[in-house]
C-alpha cells in the first residue's frame, strides 16, 4: 500500500480544525472537523509514556473497537478543545509524577516509596530494581499493583529526594 493511502486512512486530523467537546457524565467526547462529526469515541494514548500528546479516537461498535480518527499533538488544539480532551486523558490514564520522595527504603526485595507527587501524597512499593526503568531523564517505575509513576530528573532538585534515588538505584 503506498504511504499516501496509508495516511488517508489513517484519518490523521489538523489539530487546528478539530473542535473536541467532551460528553457529559462519560468517558466519551465529540470530535468535529468542519462537516463531519464523530460522536461517542473515547481517546487513546498508544505511547502514554513516550509520546503522550498522540492521541486516537476510537468508538466500540458490533462487540470490537474501531479507530475514527488520530491527531499527533493535542496541546496544538484551541484551549478549549485541549481543555476537555486533556482533563479526560487524565482521569483515563492516570500516571502522577513523582515532585519530591520523602521516604524510600527497602523490605526484602520490595522498595517502599513515600512521595509526593502531582495528584497528592502516595505510598507504594515497588518490586526491585525491574520495575525501575530510566528513559531518556525520566524514571518510570511500576508498583505492585501496575500502577504507573513518573519521575523528571530534570526537575526533581531537593537534594534529599536525588539523595534517595541514588543511594538506592
């Protein structure tokens, strides 16, 4: 299939013609470009760690899920449009990044975690160092539950809390 069939129908949208309203009560929104109109789909993060600004719009039709559409960068949308979409992603995939560690010590194989983070205080524990990835300068652990977290080394500049982080890992 040559490439230009392949975008065609991959429905990639302009972010600066799509107008996004999100649906009340539900975890569904509204995308309109110009005439044409998708109604009850649900965004979709395929890269919510690497590239979390590309979003697919799916709708669940006849017992399977169907991609309508896709846009690369939804922070390129009206304020708006961004608003509505990125508050849904945030309930959807919720992954906090870690702003400060006030306490991280061991238990066996197992790393408890006391953080703070951008979605309040949490405690976790984590199994070793394999849950532990480094990417790019973040570090995205997992918990014991599968829950994601984050961490921006860049941004993360209280001595105790990189005091931590290096002693342990």
């Amino acid at each position: 299939m040559p490439i230009d069939d392949f975008l065609k129908e991959l429905n990639l949208l302009d972010e600066r013609t799509v107008k996004i309203r999100r649906d009340a009560g539900s975890s569904f929104v509204t995308v309109q470009v110009g005439q044409q109109r998708y109604d009850g789909v649900i965004p979709r993060l395929p890269f919510p760690l690497t590239n979390p600004d590309f979003v697919i719009f799916s709708r669940f039709s006849s017992g399977e899920w169907t991609d309508v559409a896709m846009i690369k960068d939804m922070r390129k949308l009206d304020q708006e449009s961004f608003s509505a979409l990125k508050g849904l992603v945030d309930e959807l995939y919720f992954i906090p990044t870690i702003t400060e560690v006030l306490d991280l010590s061991t238990t066996g194989d197992e790393f408890v975690w006391d953080v703070m983070t951008d979605k309040g205080r949490r405690k976790f524990s984590t199994r070793g160092r394999r849950s532990i990835m480094n990417y790019n300068d973040r570090l995205i652990l997992i918990d014991v539950d599968t829950n994601v977290y984050t961490i921006d080394l860049k941004k993360l500049t209280d001595k105790r809390s990189r005091s931590f982080i290096q002693r342990f890992l």
